[in-house]
C-alpha cells in the first residue's frame, strides 16, 4: 500500500524519468551524454555557494545555484575545445574534476558551520527522494512536465538538427540556437533531478534509458518512447524498493533498475540485441553454404 508521500515522490519519479529519458535521447545522438556528466558534476559547487549566502535549504535557490555553476561548466567546456588543442573528452575530465573538487571542498565548509551538518546537502550527492518536501516533489514535477514539453514542440527541428544539419541550416532554422536550447534544458533536466538520484547519478539518467532505447530501434520516434518509458520503469522500481528499507538511497536503486534495463535489452532487443544480431549472422552463414552447395551442384 503506497502512502501520501511515497505516491508523490513516485510520480515525481516517474515524471523526471520520462523526461531524462526524451532529453537524454537528444543528448545521446547529438554525442553531447559526457557533457552532461559534467554539468552534474558541476552543480555541486552551486548548491553549497548558494547555501552559503543564503543559509536556508530552500530548493528553487539552490536549484538557481546549481543551475548558473552547470551551465558555466558547459560554456567552459565548449570555450577550451574552441580555442585550444584539447579534444572533447580532455576538456570534459578537466571541467568536471575541478568543479566536482570545488564542490566538495565548499561542502566541507557547509557542514562545518553552525547548523550546516543539519542542512541534509549531503543528500545531493546520491539522491534521496523519499525526504523530499511536497513542495519540492511539486517544484520537480513541474519542471519535468515542461522539460517534456518543450521535447515534444522541438522533436521536428531538434531531428533535422542532429541527423541533416547542413539541411536545417538551408531551410532556415537556426541550428546554432537550437543547440544553445537542447543544452539549457540538458542543464534544466540535471537540476531538476539532483535532489532525487543525485549529483553524481543524474548523468546515468539521461544516458541509460536513450542507450538502452537504441537497441530497440532505428527510428528516433520509437527510440524516443521506449527511452521515456525505460526512465519512468526505472523511476518508479527505483522508489518502491528504495521505500522498503530505511536510510536506502533513492538515487543508486533507479540507476541500478535503469542499468538491468540495459543488459536486457542489451542481449534481447529484437532489432539490435546480441541474441538477435548472433541469431541473424548464423542464419547469413547458412543460407551462404546452402548457396554455395547449390552452385556446386
């Protein structure tokens, strides 16, 4: 029997899982899931310099906060690519471990001063949705419910954008700002999830579901939905069983119902599963030799 707060805090789970899964789709084929990594990582000092100023756990501010140090962490990582010898992965490893080190060092000194070891800002760190507020399970679900929406009124353009840029470009849509968008709400799906998975867990939310949707299909429509309905599966297995212990992290479980979804359609998706693909080699191979043994006769 599910109580009031475990039925919010499952659909707000569900909620974020869905939307993870239709924007981590994006993220996945526009090569762009490593960023995102980063910019979770990189919410952390964001969230304890807020605190810091404004010595309250009030979400919406230190949302605000992760938000402005995430997107500082992307710009950055695009502005070393752009004006150095570093290749992408280089750069991300670099923004990621120094943000992520700041964070650290920041929340250290967050729960050294007076009622900061009360904060409960460590939560961040591995999600722990079931001491979420109403208000802040309200706050999650809405920005989720628009993260959704604004995935569904781009779909067309954000499509041409990843698979014929040169085409978008021709018939006038403005790719670079259509970029800018799809990371603002990369950024947007980290923030709203930090609290619930975690800083360091959220990058698995937008890159398990869309890789595990891939094997399914070829087509970006079915990608999309099975990626959505992975992330909401995983949201909500991920709450109910982290409910039945106390002191169980939320965020850890989500990933782990996230990743077995993975393995399963890693070896049995139809399309492009290793069952499959084995299945449908050995049967080339033998319609080969049946081809060569008729020839020779």
């Amino acid at each position: 029997m599910l109580t009031g707060n475990l039925l919010w805090v499952l659909v707000g789970a569900i909620l974020l899982g869905i939307a993870a899964g239709l924007n981590g789709t994006f993220a996945f084929l526009q090569k762009q899931s490593l960023v995102g990594d980063a910019a979770a990582h990189a919410a952390l000092p964001g969230i304890a310099i807020a605190y810091l100023i404004f010595q309250q756990k009030d979400l919406p501010i230190l949302m605000l906060g992760a938000a402005i140090t995430s997107a500082l962490a992307v710009y950055m990582i695009q502005w070393i690519v752009g004006h150095s010898k570093l290749k992408a992965d280089a750069a991300i490893g670099f923004v990621l471990s120094v943000f992520f080190g700041i964070g650290i060092v920041l929340l250290t000194i967050v729960n050294q001063t007076g009622a900061g070891n009360q904060s409960g800002l460590n939560d961040f760190i591995f999600g722990k949705a079931a001491t979420m507020a109403k208000s802040d399970l309200v706050w999650l679900s809405s920005s989720a419910l628009l993260i959704i929406l604004m995935c569904l009124l781009f779909f067309k353009e954000w499509k041409l954008m990843i698979f014929d840029p040169v085409f978008a470009k021709g018939i006038g849509l403005p790719v670079e700002r259509l970029r800018v968008l799809l990371t603002a709400l990369t950024v947007l799906t980290i923030v709203t999830g930090i609290q619930a998975v975690g800083i360091i867990l959220m990058s698995a939310m937008l890159i398990i579901p869309a890789a595990a949707a891939r094997f399914w299909s070829n087509h970006l429509g079915i990608i999309l939905v099975t990626s959505a309905f992975f992330g909401a599966l995983s949201g909500a297995l991920g709450t109910i069983v982290s409910s039945f212990r106390t002191g169980l992290s939320t965020g850890p479980i989500i990933v782990l119902c996230a990743a077995s979804l993975f393995l399963i359609s890693y070896f049995f998706a139809p399309t492009r599963g290793l069952i499959s693909k084995s299945l449908k080699k050995k049967a080339f191979k033998q319609r080969n030799v049946a081809k060569e043994a008729t020839n020779h006769e």
